[in-house]
C-alpha cells in the first residue's frame, strides 16, 4: 500500500534532507511529493523491507536515486541491484518495478514531455 502525502510549499528555498523527508511504515510504501508540476514530479519515497511496486510502464523517462539503503530496479524484466548513492533511468514505455528486499528510500524525478 501506498501512503502518498502531499507536496508541501513550506519546502520551498530551504534546505532538503531527502531521506529525512518521509519515514518508513511497516508494511507499506510512503511517498511524500517534493514538487509536484505539470511539468513534471519529484517525489521521495520509502519502501519497508518487503515491499513493490508491481510492474508497470510510463509514458516519460524517470530517474530514480537511491538515497538510503538498497533496493532493486527491474526494467524490461532485468534486474538492477541498487544501493545509495546510485541511480538508474527508467526509459518511457519500457515495463519496469522497484522492489525492497530491505528497507530503503529513493527519490523519483519525471519530466513530462510535450
């Protein structure tokens, strides 16, 4: 389950420290939108030990940055172990996952495309 919290203008033109930005929940996937524009998103999640995000596809690129702990990107059905400080680009249209054999935090960014 997915426990999204809303963007918060209080964050604007202070300093972020990403992974202290969302906290993990047993159990669940917490996502807590940093900017959140028709342009496109950035989002920090964390996953508790356990924990997906079933596969899916986008219709944008997406960066993801692990920010804490390790975690594992699956695209196109490979698997990419990942742990901070690494990131990988989700390309659009390709079907892709995140998995959480521990626990960890990762930020999302999508730019949308015109």
């Amino acid at each position: 389950m997915i426990k999204a919290k809303p963007a918060d203008p209080k964050l604007i033109g202070i300093p972020l420290d990403f992974p202290e930005l969302v906290d993990y929940q047993e159990g669940s996937i917490v996502s807590r939108a940093i900017i959140d524009k028709s342009v496109g998103t950035i989002t920090v999640f964390a996953f508790d030990k356990g924990q997906q995000l079933s596969p899916h596809s986008a219709p944008y690129d997406a960066l993801v940055q692990v920010i804490e702990g390790k975690g594992v990107v699956v695209i196109d059905k490979k698997e990419h172990p990942l742990k901070a400080p690494a990131a990988i680009i989700m390309p659009a249209g390709i079907p892709h996952a995140v998995r959480a054999p521990q626990r960890f935090k990762m930020i999302l960014t999508m730019i949308r495309q015109k």
